[in-house]
C-alpha cells in the first residue's frame, strides 16, 4: 500500500509532510492527538520470534537420553554432563540454562519435531511458507498473521495491533490488514517505502531526512500518524527496565526490551514479531560453547530478561519461537550441520501449559528418519500456530487464515492452557 505522506521528529519538534491528505482528516487527526486512548494490561499478546537460517533443535533441546545423538555427532554433540536436564531424555543446551527457571514453574514448553509438510531444503521457501502458512504454495499474496488481523476485527483499533521491529514488513505481515514496521522505538519517523510515488517533493525529503526517518513504516498514512502521535507520548527515551530485568546487548536483546516497552505502554499491541537471524551452522557450529552457543547464550538471557521485566504481564503473554526447518542429524565433515527438515520451538508465558515437551517424537533411528537423513515432521506447524491463535487470541476461523488446511483440536498439543 502506498504510504503518501511523511512524518518526521527532529529536536523534539513535529514536522508533519503532507502528501494528498484532505483538510479535514488533518484536523481530525489533530484534535485525536490529543487524547491518549487506554488499552487493558490484560490484553492477549502473542510475540514472535523467528530464528532465521534453521536453528538446530537438536542442540537447542538436546535428546541425551538416545545414545544415535552422541554417535551421529561425535565432534559437536552436547556432552550429557553439560546439558541442563528437562525430563529424563531431554535436556536444555547450558546456555539456555537461565529458562529452567521457567520449566519448572511450568511456563516453558518445548515442542519437538515441529515443522513443514513440505521437503524444501531451501531457506527462501522454506521461510516463505512458514510465513505466508501455505506449505508448497507460492502464490499466496499475504502472510497468515496479517490474515488474523483481516478477520478478527474485535481489537482492529489501534495502530500498534500488529508489530514487525525491524526496517521492513515481513512477509508473514503482509496483507491488507494495517501494520508497523518499528526500527527503533527512540527514532520517530515514517520512511516511505521504494514502491511509493517518488514526485520532486517525496524525493526532496527523502533526501533531506536520509537516514534519519528511521523509526516506523506504517502501511497507511492514518496508521503511521497515529502511530508517532502515541509513540511521542509514550517517551520510549525514559524507559527502565523493571525487577533488575538485564536485556543482553546486541539485537535481540535491545528488541525485547522495545516489544517490553509497548506491552507496558498500553497502546493496544496484540502480535509483535522479530527476526533473530544467525543460525545457518554449516560449519563450526560448536557444542557447549562455540558459534551456536553464542547464539543460544544471548536468545536465553533476552527471553529471561522479558519475562522477568514483564512480571505479572506475563500471565497474558505468549513468546513463540520458530524456525523454517532443523539441521541434518548426522555431523558434516566442517563440525557443523547441514539443512534438514524438523526442528524444536519454545512457548513460553503464563497461558502456556509448560514444563513439558509436546509433540511426538519420532526416533533417531534411521528407519525413523525423514529420507534417510533428518527429523522427520510430526507435528505441522499450522497445528501449534492455530492452537495459539484459537486458545489464546481467540480467533474462531483457522480456515481462513490458513487456507487450504484447518488446524483441528484434535492435533493441538495442548501448548496452551484451557
């Protein structure tokens, strides 16, 4: 959609650039600006984390209980004494160490073997339909939580309903349905995206504000201007962390802390998303310290930090992790692993029903594994989003967000409470 004006903050001073918008609606929108609509703290709020580049389940929940673990992975495997043990067979990699916390109160649940239908070993489609909740169509034109918000239009009253943090929509937002792209909560801006009409005047300011608008992406001007107006009076400059919460530094860390400061901020966020890339370990991916080790060091704390600057807030929160696919079971010859097929996702959160790992798990033996070679998929992932949207969101039309397949009750795993 085109975005046909700009906003930008400088020096503490509102500059509003219009671009074909009436009169009237600027005086409407004027006279909004003053007035700070309130949004219950109970709200349902779903967060989404993708771990682009396929994440490997297997050391991120680590199966010690099965001996084909430690002898497909003689170099990189989780040695048993290091693994922070969940239930007897499987156990978290050390440095998720700080969510065991949230096992044992039962607000963490693992789900394993979770994935596609669909064989692709190719990042681009992989991801693709995983966002846009089509597996094996690549026509589909919008993203399925963009479709959520097309049919469930109870809570389609605020700006900040639905969240990417990063500098662009993400397919899994694309879609008719309004929705922000957040950079950084302390940079107000509206970008105008390339697609835009670009007359003399748009790329007069586009050039003026080069690199300085930096702050939303809204897709439509009304949604962007109300946007700025209530991040303006939110102050996202004053925030502090509550409880001693200590976001890890780096991306991740620092986009927690923002969703944090959204929820808090009672401006209506019901789905939040963010990519947290780096989990292609093709080669050196390490063990109980190294590459992957790394990633999982600063993934525990930021989540650890959430929950604890969340507090009470968290009994109506959700934070989802995914990942398009696993990595291979077997070890390369460069220590690390190559693209494989299932993988492991983490739900956590006070509706979570936790301290457990769902789904069904199908074996290390070769005779169990998908071609030959991988995890193979018992759970599809439609399956656990739709039991999140219906037992937590509330939607009541799976049909129409995933079109093609209707995730049914009887194949949710009980992720969710209730």
């Amino acid at each position: 959609m085109t975005i046909s004006r700009r906003v930008f903050v400088k020096s503490g001073g509102l500059a509003l650039v219009s671009f074909g918008l009436d009169p009237l609606f600027l005086a409407r929108a004027a006279f909004a600006s003053t007035r700070l609509p309130a949004y219950p703290p109970t709200r349902p709020v779903l967060v989404c984390l993708f771990q682009r580049g396929a994440v490997d389940g297997l050391s991120m929940i680590v199966p010690h209980g099965d001996r084909v673990y430690y002898e497909e992975r003689p170099r990189i495997a989780i040695a048993e004494r290091d693994v922070v043990d969940l239930d007897g067979y499987f156990g978290l990699h050390p440095r998720l160490a700080t969510l065991k916390t949230l096992w044992d109160n039962k607000s963490l649940a693992v789900i394993h073997a979770v994935g596609s239908p669909d064989a692709t070993r190719s990042h681009f489609d992989a991801q693709d339909y995983m966002e846009s909740g089509t597996p094996g169509v690549k026509s589909t034109g919008d993203g399925w939580m963009n479709r959520y918000c097309q049919h469930d239009r109870e809570h389609a009253d605020t700006p900040f309903r639905a969240v990417a943090f990063g500098p662009q929509l993400p397919r899994i937002l694309a879609g008719s349905a309004p929705s922000l792209a957040i950079d950084d909560l302390q940079a107000f801006g509206l970008r105008v995206p390339q697609e835009a009409a670009r007359d003399r005047l748009t790329r007069a300011f586009e050039e003026l504000y080069d690199g300085a608008g930096t702050g939303l992406l809204a897709s439509s001007s009304r949604e962007g201007f109300e946007a700025v107006q209530m991040l303006k009076r939110a102050d996202p400059t004053q925030y502090r962390p509550d409880a001693g919460a200590d976001y890890p530094p780096g991306r991740l860390g620092k986009t927690l802390l923002q969703i944090a400061q959204l929820i808090k901020a009672d401006v209506g966020l019901e789905i939040a998303f963010a990519d947290c890339s780096g989990w292609d370990t093709h080669v050196n991916q390490g063990s109980s310290e190294g590459q992957l080790a790394a990633r999982l060091r600063e993934l525990g704390l930021a989540l650890a930090a959430f929950n604890r600057d969340l507090g009470d807030r968290m009994r109506n929160i959700v934070v989802l992790t995914m990942s398009e696919f696993g990595r291979t079971i077997r070890e390369n010859g460069n220590s690390g692993t190559d693209h494989g097929h299932a993988t492991a996702m983490l739900a956590l959160g006070g509706p979570v029903n936790g301290g457990r790992v769902l789904g069904r798990w199908p074996g290390l033996g070769v005779e169990q594994r998908f071609e030959g070679r991988d995890v193979a998929v018992t759970t599809d992932f439609r399956d656990l989003f739709g039991e999140i949207l219906t037992r937590h969101l509330g939607t009541t039309d799976l049909s129409s967000i995933f079109p093609g397949y209707t995730p049914s009750p009887a194949r949710f795993l009980g992720a969710i409470r209730g």
